[in-house]
C-alpha cells in the first residue's frame, strides 16, 4: 500500500490539471490543511473498492453541496458575525451599497456593513423587474440599517447615481452620514480628464454647498495620448504574428516586471493609466518589434488598409513626442490611479 512521494505528487498533479484549478491551490492554506487532516485519518480514509484497490471516502459531490459545505459555510458566517457583531457594537459600521451584473446578466445591488477592516456581505438582492427608484434603494439599505440596529451605524456610502436615497437615509435617521464613494468619485475624476468633451460634469458637493455645474474642458491631450497607444497595442495584439514576435522579443529584453501589452476597460479609466504604465516599460520592445525584419515582411504581405495602420504605428513608436506625452499623461495621472488601487 504505500506508495512514494514521487507518486503521491504525481497524483496530486494529475487531480489539480484534470479539474482545471489554479496551480496556487496548493499553497491555500485551507487546501493545506484538509490534506494533512485526510492523512491523519490514515485508513479511516479509504475503503476497498476490489481486493488491492482503494478509493477514499471522501464525499461524492451531492453530499458536498447539500451538507459538507452549507454546515462549513454556516460556521464560517458564524464566526464572521461574531468577530462583525463585537466590532458593531464597539465601534459601529458603515454601511455600502453599489449595483453589478451577474454573470448571468441579472442585475444586483449588494449592501456590506464595513468597520475597521473587516467587511460583510449583508445583502444581494436580484432587483430584475423592479424599478431602481430612490425609494427602491433606500428600503434596500434600510432593511439592512434595522437588522443592524440604527444606533450602531454612523455612515452610509453609494455611487453617485444613488445619492437621490440619501435624503430618505438621513430624514430617518438623523445620526447617520452619507457620502459617495471616493473610488467612484476619483474614476469619474478619470473619465473626465480622459475625454475630449467641450464641457464636462462636475457632480455636486453637499458638504460644500455646491450643486452639480457644468465646467468647460476643450482638453483632448490625454484621450489623444492614451487613443494613440491604444492603437498601437491593438496593432500587436490581435495579430498573431505581430504578438509571437513581441513575446520572442521580450524574453530576450526581459525588463522588470510583466511584459504583455495591457489593455484596458471601456468603464474602467484608471486601467488606461495602467496600459500607459506596461507600455513605457517594455519601450525598448516595441521599437525594437517595429523594426523587425520578419514583421516587415508580414505586414508587406498584407492589404493597403492593414499596412497603412501598421504604418502609423510604427511612427508613433518611433517618435519621442508620443514617448514624452505617454509620460506626462502617465505622470499626471498616476496619483489618482494609485488612490483607486
């Protein structure tokens, strides 16, 4: 029966490709920890399923979703009100709130209650079919205020477009304090800057007394800048020839840090920081790609409209002015990419 480590690694490999896990799961401390509890079991934890063969006694999955893991969910929840209910009392929660998109594409809002590090899940609601009205928000959120105990909540945070509910908080409650999220607030910092918009929005300031204006902008240098750079990593990255010799490049560059282009996302500004940041480091990569023989030979092969894009490219890349822009974009930006973070 016993067999080498060489095997029970083997084995272990085999279990974490073959479902598709994440090498990491390893070094999981709970993954840990219920291995070493399956070893002290020692026989307890086979049975024979011939004579000479074992099979662990492990539960099948129907006993793993129906009791193992609600009773191992319900005590870890216990113990996360526990610890949340002695922090409450202490100190008393804020309480935040914000909408998403299941995967499934069913509309969400989520309220947490949050004190000194430590935040809770409190409510997920599948809002599909309701009207997302002030009043809808602010019943959602109070829900959350009476389980908690009103005395205990001090704040309650949302995006901005939630801001209408908290008159309806306040009027209720007069010792609770609203504020929008500084994170939302800072990425639509971003959006702004990164426009090229004649006017922009300037969300209103109740604290100050300021009401929502509108601000005359007229700045296209930093959505020129990032457009510019955009244009050319799509180049490298949706052409397979184009990315193998940027990769077979870097591996011979190897600057510190990640290598690969990044993109970024279409409601997420501050991501355009982060490209801005991949793309100065691996500079000595895309001039070099772009002066690569085997790439100007491909991209002769292709169409007009194609070689004309890879062209305009190529001069970006080439120019310091571009390289000197990225920067400055980069620069004056990275505080408010580094508060978001």
């Amino acid at each position: 029966m016993l067999k080498s480590r060489e095997e029970m690694n083997a084995a272990w490999a085999r279990a974490v490709m073959s479902c598709g896990l994440p090498l990491n799961i390893v070094n999981n401390p709970h993954f840990r920890e219920a291995v070493t509890w399956t070893a002290m079991c020692g026989s307890e934890g086979l049975t024979h399923e011939t004579p000479g063969n074992y099979t662990t006694t492990l539960p099948r999955r129907t006993t793993f979703s129906k009791k193992t893991v609600p009773e191992a969910e319900a005590a870890l929840n216990n113990g996360i009100e526990q610890k949340m209910r002695h922090l409450i009392e202490e100190t008393g929660p804020s309480i935040l709130s914000d909408g998403w998109k299941s995967t499934s594409n069913r509309p969400i809002v989520n309220v947490l209650a949050s004190t000194q590090g430590l935040t809770q899940l409190k409510k997920a609601v599948d809002i599909s079919g309701h009207e997302k009205s002030m009043q809808f928000i602010f019943e959602t959120v109070d829900e959350v205020i009476k389980d908690i105990g009103p005395k205990h909540v001090f704040a309650a945070c949302m995006d901005g477009a939630c801001k209408g509910a908290f008159a309806l908080i306040k009027a209720k409650y007069l010792q609770i304090q609203c504020f929008v999220c500084p994170s939302h607030g800072l990425d639509g910092f971003l959006k702004n800057v990164c426009s090229d918009n004649k006017t922009i929005r300037m969300q209103a300031n109740e604290v100050g007394g300021i009401g929502m204006q509108m601000m005359e902008w007229d700045v296209s240098f930093f959505h020129d800048t990032f457009n510019n750079a955009w244009q050319v990593i799509k180049r490298v990255v949706r052409h397979e020839k184009a990315i193998a010799i940027f990769r077979k490049i870097a591996k011979e560059v190897k600057p510190e840090g990640g290598t690969e282009p990044k993109k970024f996302g279409e409601t997420r500004y501050g991501s355009r920081v982060a490209m801005a940041e991949r793309m100065l480091d691996t500079r000595a990569i895309y001039e070099r790609l772009f002066i690569d023989t085997d790439l100007r030979a491909w991209i002769d092969k292709q169409d007009a409209k194609k070689r004309g894009k890879f062209e305009k490219a190529r001069q970006l890349v080439m120019s310091d002015v571009f390289w000197k822009d990225l920067d400055t974009a980069y620069r004056t930006l990275q505080p408010a990419y580094q508060a978001l973070r």
